[in-house]
C-alpha cells in the first residue's frame, strides 16, 4: 500500500492506494495553527475505521504549501544575507521590471531581509574564477557580532561569481558554523548559475524557510509515527518528483509548490493512460487555482517561477510582481481563486471575487466556524449547485440559509437578487480562473481550443464547463477522485534529482570534447544521488545580448560535431515558438547545462467506486433566461458510456461536477466524466 497526504490552504487529503486498485480516502480542513492536527486526525478516521493497516504501508508521499505559506504570510526566520561589498543593494534593485506597467500605485513586495540585515565582506573572485582580493576575515568577524546582536535565525551567503569559485563561501560556512546554531545557506550550494539577483533572491528565499520547514517535516514526521507508521517518506518538489525529507531540509526552496506540481503530474499521467496526451490542467481547491499545459504527456518544466504578487507564474516572460526562485519547477500559473475566496462589493460598487481567501479557519460563511464575509462556496451553495447536506461524504454539514443571508447582504448592495449576486460570483470566480489558463496557453502561443481540459480539485469540476465556454476548449474531462487529485500524483511522481553548471560559451566555440566534459561531472553527480536512473539533458541557450534563455532537448551521447548544429537551430525553432521570431545569422551562446535524473514511479491506476445511489433531484440556478430547474443529481457509478443530457450534478466524496444546460457527461473506459457542449 502506498499512502499519499497532501496538505492545502482549507482542506488535508489523504489518499491510500491499495495493491488491486481499491481507494481508502479521507478529506478533513487544515489546521493552519498545526498542520499535524489534521493529518492526525484524517489518518485516525482511516485506520479507526479499518480502511488502513499502518503495517501494510510500505510507502509514503507528502506534498506541503509550507514554505510558500510562510513566506506569503511573513512568518519566516529572522534571517541576514552576507555578500561582497558594494553588493549589498542587488536583493532590492532587482531586475528594475513592474508587473503593471502604468500603475503608479504598484509597490514591490517587502524585502525578505531587510538593508540593516544585508552585511558586507571584502572579497573578489573574478568572473574566470581567479581570486582578485582575498576574503577579510577580521571584517567578517565584526559581521559575525553584528548577527549575534541581531538574534538572527538563519543566514544567506551571496558572494559575486561563487557560482564558478566557491571558496570564500565555504570559508565564511565553515567559519560561521563554528560561531553559533544558525542555519547558513551558500549560494553555489543552492543556485550555482550565473544571474547574481535570482542567485541572492533564490539563497535568501532558501535561508529564510529552512527553520520553519526543518520544524514542520520533525513535527510531521513524529505525527506519523505516534501513529504507528514506520515506512519512509518522501517530499514532493517544485519540479514534479519526489526526494528525500534531509534534501528538503535542507533545500526547502525545492518545495515550494510541492502541492501545485503534484496535480500537473497526476494530469499528466492520468490524460496519457487514458488517451489525452494534450491537457490543460486545472486544479482549483480552497484557497488558489493552478493552471498548466501538458503535451505529448510530459509534465512542462521550467528553471525559474515568482512566488506572490497576485499570480505565481513560472517561465514567464514579464515579472517583476513577486519573491524570484530559481529551481527547477513545474511550469503553471496560480492565482489566488478557490472556492474560499472572499466575496466583497469595492468603493466603485463593483463585485469582487479573492484574491483574499477565507482558507480553512474560520472558513466560508456556511461552514458555521464563524466566518462572517461570504465566499464562493457560499455563493455556490445558494444557486442549489453544492449539496446542502454537508461536502466531503457529509462530514462537513453547509448552512444555506445563513449562506443566503450572507449573499443576500451583498445582493442589496448590488441592488440585484440573491440569486443574481451568487450567479455573478460564479462568473466572476470563472474569469479569473481563465486568466490562469490564458497564462499557459495563448499567451505563449498555444490555443486553447485545441486541448482537453482536465478539471480537478474540490471546487475545479465545479467551474469547468463554464471556463471550457469562454476559452472555447471542446471537452472538459474530470478524472476520477477530483477533489484528491493532487494527492494521486504524489503517488505517481518519480524520485527526481536536478543538477546545472554554468557556462556562458559562445555555440561557434564550444566543442564537442567540452559538452562532453561538462555532460560527465552533471552525469556522474546525479547517478551518485540516484544510481540506476534515466538521465534528462537539457540545454540553456540565448542570442548573445539576451537576458533571457530557452532550454532545449540534448540527446544521449556520444555526440558528433553535427549535434552543435542541431542545438542552435532546436534553439531558433524555440525561440521562433516563444516569442514569434528567430534572428537568423545573429550568435548563439550556451549559458547553462542541466540534467535531470529520474526513477519513474508504477502508475497507480484508481479504481472507480461501483456504488450507486437513489437519485434525486435539487433545483439549482441557471441565470435569468432558464431560472432555477430542477436538476438530477448522480453518483459517478450513475453516469453512463452513453451522452446524457444537463443539466445534472455529479457527487463524488471530495468534489462536485456541475454540467449545465446545454452540455452533455458520459463516462469512458478509465472511469473519467467526459463533459461536451451539445453541437
């Protein structure tokens, strides 16, 4: 048995795949003051209940928003940032770029580490690596003091150029460990890459979370075995593979959209097995949506994504908005929408939908755990589309009529019924989600319409259909176990270990004796980590006098001078796909090589609960033209191989299906709802 626990803003999920397929699964709210109540708690119901024997899990997955939570929510460690002198600004100058272009209102997300905890060290190592100035000991000593006086927690260490010459970082490590029980974060530990602001914003980032982390995985980890579990864990990581609890530890940068990559995974996956290699992936839970396009069944990746500043995109093309982190990571787009987004009426009368989040205390309005401002779920619940009689199998009961009042006191602000006020949330809710998917689709020149969308999470099926209209997406697909979707692909994740190494060579000089040369130290690297595994390599090229790089394909060696070729025009093929345009004739340099070792995981085909139910109906709204009807609503075992027409409700244990007038479900071979506007 292999177990996978999967902590969100408002909701814990724990999912158990047995050895014939068969499911045990819980769902229970987040304890955001100590998440390990809640994995307590679902994993009690689980082995109380006799779904789970803690002797028969040989395996267990976690994926965790922790480190992203904390640094959203400022309450990171107290950390310093140590770097050459004259460099002390470069964390708040940053790349000079604004999300908004005409915003005079906009401001920068406050500094991580403030200037007073920015010290300075004389040092140089020139950009060859040859030492210009030999590191000033005694001035790092008065740092040191300078820290001391400051309770520091946790500090980062940014040198210029020690990406390609380590060696005043690992003085100052070594003389800083001896001097007291911070954690120290090197940067050619974490980022050994050339760009000296998403090096120092990368460390910082790492520096900051590591004593939040560290604590959380001691507390999940004694949590578990109180319980009785004695299999190993694993971590889920940004990039979409899963690795050991001491590399999280003590990279938690790596892990900060552990949650989000495991859904892109899972969609990946799942779309493969069941004949949809081209998905984009959506997943919408409580508190955020995310937002990814899969082809040809591989999880898209990219090197670098911002966390905060409204949206939090990976690879994008303009930021500026948030916290940059340079790791390996699954490319989406997450903004903040979920079904405990907060409803509000602004000072222009205009509704509004998030990106403020109720989470999961007190939560929504109907949860009746004192919330007082309505959400989405509320808003879902008075148009009849969410069972009254409680989510999550019943185990979470919902108030409508305290729901209703509280809509009904932003209706009269709106001077629009109650219903019409819900409905416009709904729709509002929706057209922020399609920003995230525009995000990853047509705004890098994918269209839509030319994809399956592969809705899951608690309230992602809920919405589906309506953002499959207003992107024109022809089939809307939700897997089975939506709502727990997140938490199927931890368990279909491989172990994975990314290494890179600089180069900033020109492609007319690099030979092939070189790409093999540096092909070998990232090879020999990563089979150390991972021996046995398959070998991924990539590498990062650009126009020479481009700030921004592409990552292309490099086959398996031994390579021939013809492969060189191949690489500027796989380079200009990409670029021409990225941006519109290639610039024939102008010089190509490689900056980076990169490899990515992986050792795949079984895939764990989910067996579709068979059990039905006695259909009923309940009425449910559908704007002013159609009104409330009265809708049937089924069980996922009650949809047939054959169309059936909307409107209708489809009720899973962790997720709600809407397919609304004028659309049509049937259900495939693999046990997914396939939804389709009628013609």
């Amino acid at each position: 048995m292999r177990l996978g626990i999967d902590i969100g803003g408002t909701f814990t999920d724990i999912l158990a795949v047995h050895g014939d397929g068969r499911t045990s699964c819980v769902k229970v709210p987040s304890t955001p003051e100590n998440y390990g109540n809640a994995i307590r708690e679902g994993l009690r119901f689980l082995i109380d209940s006799g779904e789970i024997e803690t002797s028969d899990i040989e395996e267990l997955i976690h994926g965790t928003t922790v480190a992203a939570n904390a640094i959203l929510c400022g309450s990171v460690a107290r950390t310093g940032l140590i770097t050459t002198k004259g460099f002390r600004d470069v964390l708040e100058i940053g790349r000079l770029r604004t999300p908004r272009l005409y915003d005079l209102g906009w401001k920068k997300p406050s500094m991580l580490v403030p200037r007073y905890l920015r010290f300075e060290v004389t040092e140089r190592v020139r950009f060859d690596g040859t030492i210009a100035a030999p590191l000033d000991e005694d001035g790092l000593q008065t740092v040191i003091d300078l820290l001391v006086d400051e309770n520091i927690e946790s500090i980062a260490v940014c040198l210029l150029n020690a990406y390609v010459n380590p060696v005043h970082e690992k003085r100052i490590g070594e003389i800083l460990r001896s001097h007291g029980p911070w954690d120290v974060t090197l940067s050619h530990d974490v980022l050994p890459e050339i760009k000296e602001f998403e090096r120092t914003s990368t460390t910082v980032i790492n520096a900051c979370v590591i004593p939040v982390v560290r604590t959380y995985l001691e507390t999940f980890d004694r949590t578990i075995r109180e319980l009785g579990l004695e299999s190993p864990f694993w971590i889920m990581q940004s990039g979409g593979g899963i690795t050991d609890v001491e590399t999280a530890s003590r990279f938690p940068v790596r892990i900060i959209e552990s949650g989000p990559a495991a859904g892109v995974v899972a969609a990946a996956e799942t779309g493969k097995h069941s004949g949809y290699p081209n998905v984009i992936a959506f997943d919408m839970g409580g508190t955020t949506a995310k937002a990814s396009l899969v082809e040809n069944g591989i999880v898209p990746r990219a090197t670098d994504f911002e966390i905060g500043g409204g949206i939090s995109l990976a690879g994008r093309l303009m930021g500026g908005g948030g916290y940059p982190v340079r790791t390996p990571c699954v490319d989406l787009a997450e903004i903040g929408a979920g079904g405990g987004s907060l409803l509000r009426v602004d000072e222009g009368g205009v509704l509004q939908v998030g990106p403020e989040s109720a989470g999961a205390d007190p939560g929504p309005v109907s949860y009746r755990k004192g919330g007082q401002e309505p959400t989405l779920t509320d808003a879902n619940l008075v148009l009849g589309y969410l069972n009254p009689d409680g989510l999550a199998g019943g185990t979470l009961p919902l108030d409508r009529g305290i729901a209703l009042d509280a809509i009904g006191r932003l209706s009269t602000r709106l001077g629009l019924s109650v219903e019409e006020a819900a409905l416009g949330a709904h729709r509002i809710g929706v057209a922020r989600m399609v920003r995230a998917v525009r995000a990853v689709s047509s705004e890098r020149g994918r269209d839509p319409r030319n994809y399956v969308l592969f809705a899951s999470g608690g309230s992602g099926p809920l919405h589906a259909v309506s953002m499959a209209d207003e992107l024109g997406i022809p089939i809307v697909v939700v897997p089975p176990a939506p709502g727990l979707f997140s938490t199927f692909g931890l368990l279909a994740a491989p172990l994975q270990f990314d290494a890179v190494k600089s180069s900033l060579t020109p492609l007319s000089d690099m030979t092939v004796d070189q790409l093999t040369e540096d092909f070998a130290g990232l090879d020999e690297e990563a089979l150390s980590r991972l021996p046995d595994a398959e070998l991924l390599r990539t590498a990062d090229l650009r126009y020479v006098g481009q700030s921004h790089e592409l990552s292309v394909p490099v086959p398996a060696g031994p390579w021939e001078a013809s492969e060189l070729v191949n690489l500027g025009e796989k380079f200009e093929q990409r670029h021409e796909q990225v941006y519109g345009h290639r610039s024939e004739g102008d010089p190509i340099e490689i900056v980076a090589f990169r490899i990515q070792a992986t050792i795949p995981s079984s895939y764990p085909r989910v067996r579709v609960d068979e059990s039905a139910s006695e259909q009923v109906e309940r009425p449910a709204y559908f704007g002013s033209d159609l009104g409330w009807i009265d809708t049937a609503v089924l069980r996922r075992a009650e949809v047939r191989r054959e169309a059936m027409a909307g409107p209708m409700i489809v009720e899973d244990y962790d997720a709600t299906t809407l397919v609304p007038p004028g659309a049509s479900c049937r259900l495939d071979g693999f046990g997914n709802i396939l939804i389709e506007r009628d013609p």
